[in-house]
C-alpha cells in the first residue's frame, strides 16, 4: 500500500472519501499566524542587528515546515467507504499511522455525536462505527456525520438483503 493508495478488491469500489473538517486545522494554522505576527512585531520593534533578519526568517521558515507538516497528517488521516468495507486511516505523524478496515457485513451500530454550538453551526462532529467482537471506527470532526452514519445504515441493510437474496438463491 502507497502513501496515497490503498488496494481494492475486484468487486469494490469507492463510494465515498471522508476526512476532518478543514475548520478542525484551522487552530494549528491560527496558531502560525499568531507566531508570523510576533516574529514580525520582532522585527519591527527591535533594535537593528546584524542577525535579526537572519533569525526572523530561519524562524518563519522552520514555522512554515511545521506547518506543512501537520497539514500533511492532517490531509493522510481519512476514512475510505467502499461497498464491502470501512478503511479507517488515523495518520498520528508522518512515521505512524494506525488502520483499521471492517466489513460492512461486521458493523454492529453506528452513531453520530455533536457536542455544542460550534459543531452545530458547522455541521461537524464524531462519527463512531462499532464493530462486531468490540473494535470501534472513529471519525473525528466529520462534516455532516448524520448523512454518514445514515449512508453506513443503508449500506449495511442493502449488504444484508444482497446476501439474503444470494442465500435464497443457492439453497433453491
């Protein structure tokens, strides 16, 4: 499996790619843009020195590479939907990723959670897919996680009638 790649069955497709709200990355980039303001009140309000300049802008520039950075993992961290299975790729850092794949058929419940007037007004919140035998599948900060979890329902009751149909089929 690449950086970008995850491999499908035959049969399977992709039916939809979910990631974080992007207003869950904005506290990292505010956070950027507060210490690009205060390496710019340095350098304004300073006394001139030969390296001011030089310490300003290694500063920024490692400022800017954490940033990309955390954009980085922040992007890579997604859940994949596919008609057989739910991909859950929770990217910690650039070296450690943690995946964990469930069947469709293997899905016990699904439930979505907004937790106060933020996660409202922006339609986000936590998306929690529990699995058959104990694991969970969770999304942290999904946009509209009521259409999701609905979906993940209907996709799961589709799946089961499939194979209902299937089975009837094979014992006539």
């Amino acid at each position: 499996m690449g950086v970008f790649s995850i491999r499908l069955d035959e049969k399977e497709k992709i039916l939809a790619v979910v990631r974080k709200h992007f207003f869950t990355f904005g506290g990292i980039f505010f956070r950027f843009l507060v210490f690009e303001a205060v390496l710019v009140s340095f350098y304004l309000f300073f006394p001139d020195n030969k390296w001011k300049l030089a310490i300003v802008l290694i500063l920024s520039g490692i400022a800017f590479v954490f940033l990309v950075l955390k954009f980085i993992v922040w992007y890579l961290e997604v859940i994949i939907i596919t008609n057989q299975r739910i991909i859950n790729i929770d990217q910690q850092s650039l070296k450690k990723r943690i995946i964990v794949e469930a069947l469709i058929k293997d899905i016990a419940e699904v439930a979505f959670i907004k937790e106060g007037i933020f996660q409202r007004i922006f339609n986000l919140g936590l998306l929690v897919v529990e699995i058959k035998g104990g694991g969970k599948i969770v999304g942290l900060y999904v946009k509209d996680p009521k259409r999701l979890a609905t979906g993940i329902i209907s996709l799961k009751n589709k799946n089961e009638q499939d194979e209902s149909q299937l089975g009837e089929k094979s014992s006539q």
